[in-house]
C-alpha cells in the first residue's frame, strides 16, 4: 500500500457530507451510516496491519479512532431513516467518531 486509503474516512470526517448522503437523500442515491463505520474499521485495520510508512501522529490518530468505533457498542439500533438527522446532527457518539475520523484525514492530508 503506498498511500492510505483517506477516501475511506471522507464522508466519515464531514457533517456536511452526512446531511447531504444520509439525511437529504434519495433512495437511489443514499449512505447508510453502517456503511460509514465499516468502511472506518476497514481504514483502521489497513493501516495496523501493513500501513505505509506514517508517522507516530498518524497512528496514534488512526489507534483513537479504533478504540472510539470499538467503544460504541450498537448504539446504532436506536435509528431508522425517520430518526436519521438525529443521529448526523446529535448523537454524541456519532459525532465522536466523526471528530475522530476528521482528526485522522487531517494528520493524513499533506500541508499545502
């Protein structure tokens, strides 16, 4: 692997991305939040098991995320599409991963 696959984490790191794929969406074209968080174990594994040469920030980012995905247990099960937006925009959990996902696409991103 010669570069970490970021696109992974990208709708993960971004609300704006959240409204407009899983809360504003069609039925044809929507995310589903499993989907997100799968995609992030998939990044967090990648990257433990043969990352690219990255720094000690960058995997202590990538360790914070592991452990907040592995601490959030099926807090999942409290949403359905009508109850969607709560999650996005209020569930403290949800947004912690968020948070951390953002962290990890920011260590990730090279400085212009």
């Amino acid at each position: 692997m010669s570069e970490p696959p970021l696109q992974l984490l990208k709708d993960l790191a971004s609300e704006e991305a959240q409204v407009r794929w899983i809360v504003d969406a069609t039925p044809d074209e929507y995310l589903l939040p499993e989907e997100l968080l799968s995609d992030a174990v998939r990044f967090c594994e990648l990257m433990k098991a043969a990352p690219p040469p990255i720094t000690s920030r960058q995997m202590e980012a990538v360790r914070a995320l592991a452990a907040t995905l592995d601490g959030a247990g099926d807090f999942l099960d409290r949403y359905d599409r009508s109850s969607i937006s709560e999650l996005v925009e209020r569930d403290p959990t949800w947004g912690a991963i968020r948070t951390r996902a953002a962290e990890v696409v920011k260590v990730f991103t090279p400085k212009p």
